[in-house]
C-alpha cells in the first residue's frame, strides 16, 4: 500500500459527460501529480500540483483539469468525454516540490471506461 | 525533441535466468532517471533514481546503471522470480527546474516457470 488513495476504483459513463476523479496523497506529501496511460500505452504526465498551486502542466487536454484543495487532496475534473478518453487514471505524490527529486508514490489508479 | 525509448517492447525469460532492460533518452537538461515496476492493472511502484553523478544503483536484486554522457541506462534484473512478471518503465526529468517528466513505453518483462 503506497499511501496514496484514489477513487472511485471503476468508472463507467458515457460520451459527452464529466466526471471526477479523487486523489488523497500520502500524509505529508505537498505534490500532488495526474498520469492518464491508456490501453497498452505508456503513462502520461497531465499535471502536477504543489501546495495548491498548479507546477507543471503536461499533455493535459483543455477539456480536463485539477485543482488541489487546502487539505491537499486533488481531483481531476473530465468532461465533454470522448471514447478515446478510457484510460486508466493515476495520481502520484511526493513529499518534494520538485517531486522528481524524490520518488513518487503511486495510487492504484481509477479506470475510466467511456461508452 | 524530449524522448524516452525503451527495449526491447517484451521479454520472455525462464525462472532464475537474469535479464538486462534498456533506456535510452534524448532530455536536455536531465535532471534524473527512474524505473519503475508496474504490476498489471497496478500503480507503478519505484526501484531506482539516478541522479547525473550515479553510475549505478542497486535495490536487491534489481541494478541501474547510468551513462550521462552516451544517454543510456539499463536495468538489470538477476536471479527472476515469477514475481517479477510486470511492465518497467524508464522515467526521466528534465528542465532546470525538473518540471518535465517524460515516460518511456515500457518493457513488458514475462517471467516462466
């Protein structure tokens, strides 16, 4: 268990809808990261928060974004969803600012099924 | 262009053998490189970091090693267990600032009794 929880598990919604996706870090942790990787592809960095800021920005669609809240938990706000969009969705934290400085601990991921 | 490739795509190997996985990357700046074991439908779990001035690094029976200046790393794994069955993916950071992770694709690593 790497400390890094996310919900929900499974997600199953349909073309057109928004969704969120909820992501608590470690205890401690202050960045905050969201990886989308698809079937058979690799991870993907969308975006990375730090103490509520927004840090670094990926290959984040204008349709998605995040926020983190005071008690730093994050979400990642989905919507207009395109069946492209299924994917696995994964949050990672790290203790650091610059989290590639450390390691970065993973959630178990939320699967996004667009039908 | 930030690039990060890995080989070979998949690896079979028998129980016990030792396997070698590659990364090559083309960052600027680097920063740092990491490999991470992801389990099948699992998060990705960390093994190594590698900083510039590391050649290698070793985390039971897992070792990294780093070539700066040919911009390669590999992973080697010695005596596979079938619990090393998973997918290793080579991760860099670039940018004065680290703030650009870049991922390789992975190594699909399948281990058989």
């Amino acid at each position: 268990d790497s400390g890094v929880t996310q919900t929900p598990k499974h997600l199953i919604t349909a073309t057109g809808q928004r969704v969120t996706l909820r992501c608590s870090p470690r205890s401690g942790d202050l960045s905050v990261y969201w990886y989308q990787q698809s079937l058979d592809q690799g991870l993907q960095f969308l975006i990375q928060y730090y103490n509520g800021e927004e840090r670094a920005k990926g290959n984040i669609l204008e349709r998605f974004s995040a926020q983190q809240f005071p008690d730093l938990h994050s979400e990642l706000n989905l919507s207009s969803l395109e069946l492209g969009d299924s994917a696995l969705y994964f949050c990672a934290s790290s203790p650091r600012r610059q989290g590639s400085l450390g390691e970065a601990f993973f959630g178990q991921g939320t699967r996004l099924t667009v039908v | 262009k930030n690039q990060v490739e890995q080989s070979p795509q998949s690896l079979i190997i028998l129980e016990g053998k030792n396997c070698t996985l590659q990364c090559n990357y083309t960052v600027s700046p680097f920063s740092n490189l990491r490999w991470y074991k992801q389990d099948t439908g699992r998060g990705p779990v960390s093994l190594t970091i590698m900083t510039f001035s590391e050649n290698t690094k070793s985390n039971g029976r897992y070792t990294a090693t780093l070539d700066a200046d040919t911009k390669q790393s590999s992973l080697h794994i010695t005596a596979s267990q079938l619990s090393d069955s998973a997918s290793y993916i080579c991760v860099v950071s670039a940018g004065s600032s680290a703030s650009k992770i870049i991922f390789g694709s992975g190594t699909r690593l399948s281990i058989r009794p």
